[in-house]
C-alpha cells in the first residue's frame, strides 16, 4: 500500500512538474533541475521501500538521473554555450554509469555466461549502430567545420546510447524479465535512446532549443526510472536465477528480430545505390539478402527438428521410468499408451489397439519381423482388426505376458499403431524403442513370476519350519497329527504327534478348549482366546490361540490350532496398565484410577445410602524444600509423606498422588462424615512429625512435610466433580487459614476463596499503586536501652480494606510471586528512610535497619545485583544494611546461594539468620554459614520463664553465638523479666512489645531525638 501511493504522489509531482515547466519558462532552470532530482529521490526511495537485495545499480541509475540533471544545469548556467564545455563531462559520465546498472542486473538474472543471448542483443545493436553511423554519426565524422575535441565530444553521445541500447536488450534476453519494473526501466532507457537520437538530429540541422517538445523525453526517462524503482517489482531485478531452466533454442519472435536485424546492412546497401554510385549494389544486396534468408530458414527447420526429438526423447525416458518400476502387464499396457499419448502431435488422430492370438511358432519366429508400417487393408487379419478410418498402421509384437494356452504352447499378440503415414514414418524408431523396452519389461515381470512360483513351495516350508508360534494340526479326535518345530522352544518337547491336545493346557482349561474345537468343526466361527499353556519341566506360558477348520484342505485335513508365546507381552500389558493408574515416584493411585474409584463408589454410595470422604491433601511450603534442598531430596519428602499417608490410612482404603506435591484420599463405606475428619486429623498430627532425609552428597537433614487437608463427603456433593471442587476449595482455605490443619468443605468457603483471589489479583498492582507503606520496629541494646537497629515491617494500605499486616497477604505474594517486587520496594524505602534518618539526627546511635528477604526473592536471578545497585542510589555505606534470610534457605548445600551470600558479605553487607531454631538445621552448620547475626524466634523466649528445657536451649545458642563472633537479636521480648533473663545470659540484644510495637517513620524520627525511653514513657 505505501509503495502504491507513492507512485501515485510522485506520478502526480512530475506531471505538475513538467506543465510548470513550460507553462512558466522564466523558471525553466529551475523547474528542469526539480524534475531531474526528483527522480533520482524516487529512485532512492524506492529501495529504502522495497528493500531489494543488492541496492549498488538502484544508486546507479540516481546517479544517471543526477549527473544528467548537474549536466544540465551546468549547461544552462554557463554562459556563452561553448562546445565541449563541463556539461558534457557530466552528460557522458551518466552513461558509463547507467552500462554499469544495466550489467548488474543482468549478471544477477543471467549468470556469469550466456554467449547466446549476448549474440542476441549484439545484432539489432549492430544493426541499429549502422543506421545511427548512417544518420548521426557518419555526417559529424565528415563535418570538416568540427575541431577534433568537438566530433569526440559529438560522437561519445551515439556512442553511449549504443552501449546502453546493447546491455538493454541483454537484459531483456535474461529469464524471469516480465514484469512491470524491467518494462518501466526499458521504455524508460528507449525513451532515453530515441530522445538523444532526435537531439542529435536537431543538432545536425541547427534547430534545437531548449524549452521544445523534445525535452519531453527526457522527463518521460527521469519519470520511468523513478517509476521503476518504486514498483515492488523491482526487488527481483537482483534476484539470482542459479539453477532455473531456460530454453536455449531461439524462438519465431527472436529469429525474425534477428532477421530484420541481418537485412539492415543490405536495405542501406539500396539505399545509398538510389543515385546510382555504387555498381551492382542490387543484384549484391539481394543475393546476400536471399542466401541469409536460406540459411536461417535452415537453421529454423534444424531447430524444429531439434525440439521434435528432444519431445521425443523425454516421452521415451518417462515411459522407461514408468517401466522399470511396472509391477504387471496392466502397468506395462498403460505405461505404452502413455508414452504413445506424449510422441503424437498435438490434435493427431491416433490409435492403438492389441489383438491377435497366435500358437505354434516360437518367440524368435514371433518377433523376427520387428516393427513394420503396413496398410490396414492389406494385413492378413484386416477383417478382425478393429482400425477403421485408417489407411495406415505401425505392427509390432505386443509387450503383454505370454501365459499358456489350452494346448501348453506360448501365446503371442500384436500392438497396432494407427495414424496418418506421415506421422508413422517420423514415430517409427521411437515406437520401435518404446516396443523394446516394453517386451522387456514384461521379461522381467515373466521372470520374476516364474523365480516367485519355484521359490513358493520352499519359501513356506522354510517359514513354518522357523516360525516362532506354534502350528498344530488336531485331528477329530483332538489329537496332534502335526506339530511345528517351534513346539519343542515353547512346550520343551518335540514329540507332540499322536499326543492329545489337552496335555499342552493346564487341566482347570480343558473343557473351555474341547468346547472351542467343537464349535470350529460344527461351523459355529472361528475362534481367538488365551489359554494356560503347560511345559514338559512344569512351567506355565500364556499363550493367545486362534483356530480355523481347515479339514476340507487335502494337505491339511484338520483343524490348525496356532498359539503364541504372550507371557512377555501380557506382563508388559499388566505393567502398562499399572502405570497408567499409578503414580511412578510413590507408587499410589494415580488421579485417574481416583476418579475412577470415587465415580464407582459413589454408585454404590447411591445405592445403599452409604457415605463416602474425599480428602485433598497438600505438603506446605514444599516450595521451599524443593528451592533449599533440591529435587531430589524433593521428591523424597514426597515419597515419605505418601508412605506415611497411606499407613494412616491403611490399606482398605484409596490413597492417590494427583500432582506435584497434592494427594488425595478416598475413604469408601464411611461411617459417617465424623470418619473423615477423624482420618484428616490423624494425617495431619502423622505429618507434624519431621521427616529425616538424606543428601546425595551426604548427610541428612530434618525436613518439615505438615500438610494442609481439605475434607468434604458425598453428603455435601452429587456427584464426582462437585465432590472434588469441594475438597480443593477446603484445602485452599485450610492452607490460607495458617497451614498444619484440615478443614471441612462448607458452603460460606466460597466467599473466602473469592476473597483470597481477589487479594491475588489486587497484589499484582500494590507496588505499582503505591498502595504499600513501611513501619519499623526498633532492635535495641537490653543494657542500655539504646536503638541499635530498625527492622523495617511491611504492610498493606488496601484501598477499600484499610491497613493489612503482612500476615494476611505475604503467603499470597510468595504463591503467586509478587514477593519479588514488594521485597524489592521495601528494601529501596528502607535505605533510602535511614539515609534521610542519618541526615535529620547524626547524632543518634541508629546503626542499621533489617530487611527480611523471602527464599524466592534471594533466588531470584540478578538480587544480589539489584541490592548493590540500591546500595549506590541511596548512599547509605553497606554495613549498615542487614539482610534477614530464612534458615531454609541455606539447608541446601547449594553453590550458587553460598556465592550470593559471601558477594554480599564482600559488599560489607550484613546477614541475619531470622526465625533461628525453627528450621531443623543441625547447628554444625554456623561454622560455615556466611552470616553475621542469630535472630533466636520468639517461641523459644515466650516460654524462658517457664521451662527450664527452653531457658538451657536459649543459654546454648546464645553460648554458640559467642564462641563463633556472631551477634544475637532475641525476638519477641514483651515482659521486663524476659529482658532481665537474656541480659543474664549474656544476649546483648533484643526487640519487641516491651520497647515498642512497629511505629510509623515520624516517630522513629522522635526517638532517634528523645530517646526510645521517653516513648515508653509517654
């Protein structure tokens, strides 16, 4: 579309132009260069358009239309209108630089050598070059008024438009040249060609001015070449044509251009003789004219003959294609009468017809004739031979198979060949090839008949004696009267004839054998079944048998009993089939045997008003375990809690993995709906319990598999898919709930769920609303009370639910990994609110703030990146910045998190393990773990008071923390004697209700002034 309104537009432009010019010649100077340069822009502008694949001989022809255009307005401002001058330079120079844009485009659709279509374009050049040497050229050589620099200067303009005229019609001669680009280039450059031969007239005649109507074609040729090159058509003027076929042979349009071509040298010949000045210059040119004339009719009737025989020759190599691969006498047959349908001229009345029997004489005798044209009317057969309305008729021994008469002699027939006598005589030798290697065609198919019914009987004796199944002929008295020597591989003895058939079947299938046998013998169908075969050792085979009554065969005069060996192909099927309804890593029910068992019994729950429980099962945070700890050990925790599942169950009832860490539980003839509760509660309490797995390289680990547990009955749902949508949905509020617990389908859950979704798609778009705000708790020194740290605590600003604490959205954020841009917003607001902290109060003895960092975003690719980069924008020093990780995350011995901690460390960042104790990690771990800082959990100080285990626990780690230089934070301080406690221990730090609960920036911003005593204080 861009393309077509482009050559509209400037179609338009240039007919505007050109009326300009002569509507207003003060302006003629001006105007001309607009047209010239116009149409060196279009050309430019079409290749950036059309974008063909080689853009030189485009830039070319603008440079045509620029040189032209510089030319003439050289000439036009130059005074006094001397002959040569600077124009001329610029004239000349646009030839050679169209001869060049032409040759490109013929090297790209011709190849590098086409010596042909070179003679081609050379001749009418020739010709033309002797009428312009006759008008044009030859009166400036003789015009003795020119100077030496002037007939040169006069001659070079000829001389390029012959140089164009010939690369021109090259181009024409290339293949693939019909289209509108080359036609629009080519009657641009004629145009180009018959104006400079009219300047040149003029010239010679003293007539030319400028502002005439042959500057016409001048704008005709800036208007073609920018026309040309804004078709899309013009993308294929640099195409290569390698490998495309093209016909050599010249064809009527190209000999008689040729011919014209040839008879201008005797026509000028005349025409100079018309006064007389030149002796016999008729009779000359007339007989010159004449034996050309006989020549190239010569040369037309050779290349007549040659496309006739070339015709020929192609038929003939199909036909022997289409004969080597002929399988029967029906191939051969069509394969003739095709080649015969390609050799005919066009619109040729044809025939071709077989007939004839002929016994008695053998085949040399047959085919001694060959080929022979005879009348129709004079062959001995001519009555029976169905050729009417021809005279005349090709005869030749007919390529059909010889089969054996009644009598046992060979067989022979004829193929006759009708058309007129003209067409015979010139088709004789290749109908006579065609019948050759058709009667050779049919040998080998004779041949190859004759090898396949001797080789027959040996070939199905040599199958049966190698066959792996079993073949056994059982006479009416259900005895063996013949046994295949695969019977010895499958039944362990040879010596099966005379033996009742019954003896290779265990005895419990006697009966079901004999029944088979008589229903065969009393017509009643075959029969297809598997049987138990037995061995001479005692083993069993299964084997699949088929029977067929072959008793009215006189070679077989039985009933053939064929068994095949199927024990390996039944197994497979049996182990097939257990995959296909099982869970490849548990070895539990798969999701579709569970549909298949609750739809069964939920029709029989139907039946006698019994109760069925579904239980939808999911490992929590089993994420986690997989980022931490790898698949591997992944895949363990999930074997492990499959096994532990089904021993709570037991095995009565269905267990079933239907996803990656989901399984389910069916629970049929129940009770009542307690029962399934009593099941999900005894899942749940089996599964607190932590699960001991090994690493691959070594060592093992605790791992946490609670599970959640959605419950529902048959006494909420109708039918299998209600059911399921039921325990999914209570899963999914069980799991929202808190985790660790089972909850039973009712029908308000839909709400919650909708809400859940909804907190889903709204946290998606929290950062970017900017609906997320910051409050910090201060971590303080227990000694002297002095804030030490912030740890920066994020909430929720909902537009239409007010504040949210993390707790109710951070397990949304984590499954559906907006985790990652909040995690990365709060830690840019932190550093940048303790930048301007540090700013507002130096004084103040704030050290740090904490940022927690969830496993998912830490293992997000480029984190420890983006933490240097907010590092740099904010301007806070690194040390100053305390990343808190769960001890989860470093439970997996894995290289590429141990590398992003020690980067950060490098930074000078700082590493708190948040929640310590809680993860089931072995403390042998913090002699290697790149942290700097132990965050004990608040479970552990709740409880100091209290239990003498807890207060040891707490004195340990704080004891372990010293002895390896790594700071402490106790968690959840809330009552003064806990203070008083860890102060005891030696825990140098702590934070919690106690000192403050989360506060909004402003009033940090008062303690760091006041002191966080004066904020308790009021």
């Amino acid at each position: 579309m861009a393309t077509r309104v482009a050559r509209v537009c400037f179609a338009v432009w240039m007919v505007a132009l050109a009326a300009a010019y002569y509507a207003f010649p003060a302006y003629g100077t001006g105007l001309w260069a607009a047209l010239g340069f116009s149409g060196a822009v279009a050309v430019v502008a079409g290749v950036f358009l059309n974008r063909p694949a080689r853009r030189l001989p485009w830039f070319l022809l603008s440079g045509v239309l620029v040189t032209f255009t510089v030319g003439d307005a050289t000439y036009n401002l130059l005074p006094g209108n001397r002959f040569p001058s600077p124009a001329d330079g610029f004239y000349l120079l646009s030839y050679p630089l169209l001869a060049a844009a032409l040759l490109i485009f013929i090297r790209f659709r011709s190849g590098a050598d086409d010596r042909a279509a070179l003679l081609d374009a050379l001749v009418p050049t020739a010709a033309v070059g002797l009428l312009v040497w006759m008008v044009w050229i030859g009166p400036l050589v003789r015009d003795t008024d020119l100077g030496t620099a002037e007939k040169l200067a006069s001659i070079s303009y000829p001389f390029g438009d012959l140089v164009a005229l010939a690369m021109l019609l090259r181009l024409l001669s290339a293949p693939g040249t019909r289209h509108v680009a080359v036609g629009t280039l080519t009657f641009g450059v004629a145009g180009l060609l018959a104006t400079d031969l009219v300047y040149g007239l003029s010239q010679l005649n003293q007539d030319w001015h400028t502002g005439g109507p042959v500057d016409l074609g001048w704008v005709y040729f800036y208007s073609m070449l920018g026309y040309a090159a804004l078709d899309p058509s013009m993308t294929r003027l640099t195409e290569h044509t390698v490998g495309r076929f093209v016909d050599r042979v010249a064809g009527p349009r190209r000999i008689a251009v040729l011919v014209a071509a040839a008879l201008v040298a005797p026509a000028v010949l005349v025409y100079e003789n018309a006064d007389g000045t030149v002796s016999d210059a008729p009779i000359i040119a007339a007989f010159s004219a004449l034996m050309f004339l006989l020549v190239i009719g010569r040369l037309a009737g050779l290349l007549a003959d040659h496309r006739r025989i070339s015709g020929r020759e192609r038929a003939l190599r199909h036909a022997g294609t289409r004969l080597v691969s002929a399988a029967t006498p029906a191939d051969v047959a069509a394969a003739v009468r095709g080649a015969v349908a390609e050799l005919m001229p066009p619109d040729e009345p044809y025939l071709v017809e077989t007939f004839g029997v002929f016994e008695g004489m053998t085949r040399e005798e047959f085919f001694a004739g060959g080929v022979t044209l005879r009348r129709v009317s004079e062959l001995p057969e001519a009555h029976d031979v169905p050729l009417a309305g021809f005279e005349f008729t090709l005869r030749a021994p007919g390529p059909l198979l010889p089969e054996a008469g009644a009598s046992g002699a060979p067989q022979f027939t004829w193929i006759y060949l009708a058309a007129s006598e003209r067409v015979l005589w010139r088709l004789r030798p290749s109908f006579e090839a065609l019948v050759a290697q058709g009667i050779m065609a049919i040998d080998r198919i004779t041949l190859n008949a004759e090898i396949a019914r001797r080789n027959s009987e040996s070939y199905f004796r040599t199958l049966i004696q190698n066959a792996s199944d079993v073949i056994l002929i059982v006479g009416d008295d259900n005895r063996i009267r013949y046994a295949s020597p695969s019977a010895a591989e499958v039944f362990g003895t040879p010596a099966l004839v005379t033996t009742p058939v019954t003896d290779l079947i265990v005895g419990e299938q006697h009966e079901r054998l004999i029944e088979s046998l008589r229903r065969l013998r009393e017509g009643l169908g075959q029969a297809a079944f598997d049987l138990v075969g037995l061995g001479a050792d005692g083993r069993t085979v299964q084997v699949e048998c088929t029977l067929q009554d072959m008793r009215a065969e006189k070679t077989v005069r039985g009933a053939v009993l064929t068994m095949r060996d199927v024990t390996e192909r039944r197994r497979l099927e049996s182990d097939l089939s257990h995959q296909a309804l099982h869970d490849t890593l548990t070895g539990l029910a798969n999701r579709l045997l569970l549909q298949n068992r609750l739809e069964h019994g939920l029709t029989l729950a139907q039946r006698d008003r019994s109760v069925i429980g579904l239980l939808f099962v999911d490992i929590d945070d089993f994420k986690v375990v997989n980022d931490t700890a790898g698949l591997v050990v992944g895949d363990r925790l999930l074997s492990a809690v499959g096994a532990r599942i089904a021993g709570v169950v037991g095995p009565q009832e269905t267990v079933a993995r239907i996803g990656g860490d989901e399984f389910a539980v069916l629970i049929e003839q129940a009770h009542g709906p307690a029962e399934a509760d009593d099941v999900a509660a005894r899942i749940v309490a089996a599964c607190e319990e932590p699960f001991e797995l090994r690493y691959d390289s070594g060592g093992s680990a605790m791992l946490s598999g609670a599970v959640s547990v959605g419950v529902t009955t048959n006494v909420e749902a109708h039918d299998a898919a209600e059911m399921q949508r039921q325990a999914d949905l209570a899963l999914y509020v069980a799991k929202g709930a808190g985790k660790g617990r089972f909850q039973r389908y009712r029908a308000d859950l839909h709400t919650a769920m909708v809400e859940r979704l909804e907190m889903r798609a709204a946290l998606s778009t929290a950062v970017e609303d900017q609906q997320l705000v910051l409050q910090y708790q201060p971590i303080v020194d227990l000694a002297t009370e002095e804030i030490v740290g912030l740890e920066a605590l994020v909430r929720w600003q909902h537009p239409t639910r007010g504040l949210i604490g993390p707790g109710e959205f951070i397990e949304v954020a984590e499954e559906n990994g907006a985790i990652v841009p909040i995690g990365a917003w709060v830690l840019r607001e932190a550093l940048l609110a303790i930048a301007d902290w540090r700013q507002r109060v130096p004084a103040a003895p704030l050290r740090y703030v904490s940022v927690n960092v969830s496993a998912r975003q830490f293992r997000n690719p480029g984190f420890v990146d983006e933490v240097s980069q907010v590092i740099t924008e904010s301007g806070v020093p690194p040390w100053r910045l305390l990343l808190e990780i769960t001890e989860s995350l470093l439970l997996r011995d894995d290289d590429s998190v141990w590398q992003d901690l020690a980067r950060l460390r490098d930074m000078g960042v700082r590493i708190a393990i948040d929640d310590f104790g809680t993860g089931y990690s072995s403390l042998s771990y913090l002699r290697q773990m790149p942290v700097d800082i132990l965050k004990i959990d608040k479970s552990f100080i709740d409880d100091i008071l209290s239990s003498r285990q807890q207060r040891a626990l707490v004195a340990a780690i704080v004891s372990i923390a010293d002895n390896l230089s790594l700071g402490v934070v106790a968690e959840g301080i809330e009552d003064p004697a806990h203070r008083q406690m860890l102060l005891d221990m030696g825990c140098p730090f702590g934070q919690g209700y106690l000192f403050s609960r989360p506060v909004w920036p402003d009033a940090v911003v008062e303690w760091l002034n006041n002191g966080i005593r004066h904020q308790i204080a009021a």
